[in-house]
C-alpha cells in the first residue's frame, strides 16, 4: 500500500490518451516499452499518467504514435478530492517492484559464502543499478523506497566487508595485511560511490 501524502490541491497529472497505430508492429512495441520504461501508470487502456512535470516526455511519444496513423492527446488531469487523489496515487504504487528487487538483494547476501569476489562484486553492481532504475521510474516514492535504500546500503558494504575479512584471515605477513586494509578502504570507497549513485538516478 501506498504511504505518500500529496495534498489534492497539488496533485496533478499529465494523462496520454492513445490509440495503437495496426502497422507496423515494431511502433507498437516501442511505444509500450516506452511507456514502462517512464514508469507510467495505466489508468484503463490506451490511457497513460505521469506527473504533470513529466509532461514533456509523452510529446515524442504522441508524435510516433500520429506519424504512424495513431492517435494520441495529453490532457492535464487533477484530483477533485482526497479519495480521487489517493486512487490516482495508487496506480503508481510500486511496492511489488521494491518486493522483487529486495529477494535478488536478499539471495546474493545469502551466496556470498560461495561466491568468487569477482562474481560477488558483478552481481552487487547489478543489484544497485537495478535500484537505480526502479527509482527513476518511481514518481511518488514512499516507505518502500525508503526500506530498499536500507537494504542496499547493507548489501553494499556487507559485500565489501566480507571480503576484507576473508583477505585479513589469510594475511601471514604485514604486506599482506597492508593489502587487505587497502582492500577495505577501497570496497568502502565503492560503497559510498554507489549509494550516491542509487539516490542521484532519481531523476
């Protein structure tokens, strides 16, 4: 469920209204991967939302769509009262896409054990680029948001932890364990880098 508070009065949304041109399929197709990959909320089809902020990115889209013997018309669409606005808001919910990213997030901290360092390290960039673009299409984030940005900074470090620690068992000698604190400046260094990365992709 949904947990952002937008005053009604303040809420407004920009609505593509669409009709899919038959031919040639491949428009089609770039027109709906287009519109999941801005993070659209389907009202019913053939009708799309994005803020009103966002309005700008439905206009190449409208375009294709009439060049190719479409339809389409962006329209300005506000909320007449709380309960229109929270059934609105509800259509950008997406807690089940959060869900999904913190059971990857959850598996790679259950394999590190058995995992080689380059693979440990490939699949946590995986993961925090992963978040990345969820945030990008998240448009009104709530608690969900908040609790995978938690998630992330554990698994980021705990990555980078584990390895230090595996590197500092074995070091026999000073240059060795030398090696291993630079390991860990380093994986820290990368944890920071990332967690800037995750929270400045929300644009």
């Amino acid at each position: 469920m949904h947990s952002v508070t937008v005053a009604y009065a303040t809420f407004v949304l920009s609505i593509l209204i669409l009709t899919l041109p038959t031919q040639p399929n491949a428009v089609r197709v770039r027109i709906w991967r287009a519109l999941k990959a801005l993070g659209c909320a389907a009202l019913r089809d053939g009708a799309y939302l994005l803020p009103e902020s966002q309005r700008a990115l439905f206009e190449p889209l409208a375009a294709e769509l009439r060049e190719h013997g479409g339809t389409a018309t962006v329209l300005r669409l506000a909320p007449h009262d709380d309960a229109q606005r929270d059934e609105l808001l509800a259509l950008f919910d997406r807690s089940e896409a959060y869900a999904a990213w913190r059971d990857s997030a959850t598996a790679l901290q259950a394999e590190l054990t058995t995992l080689a360092e380059a693979e440990a390290r490939r699949r946590h960039r995986a993961v925090a680029e992963a978040l990345a673009a969820l945030r990008r299409t998240d448009h009104y984030p709530g608690a969900a948001a908040e609790q995978a940005l938690a998630a992330a900074s554990t698994v980021i470090s705990g990555v980078g932890v584990f390895f230090f620690d595996a590197a500092n068992s074995g070091a026999a000698h000073s240059s060795d364990r030398e090696r291993a604190s630079e390991n860990a400046r380093r994986a820290g260094n990368r944890s920071m880098r990332i967690s800037r990365f995750i929270v400045s992709r929300r644009t």
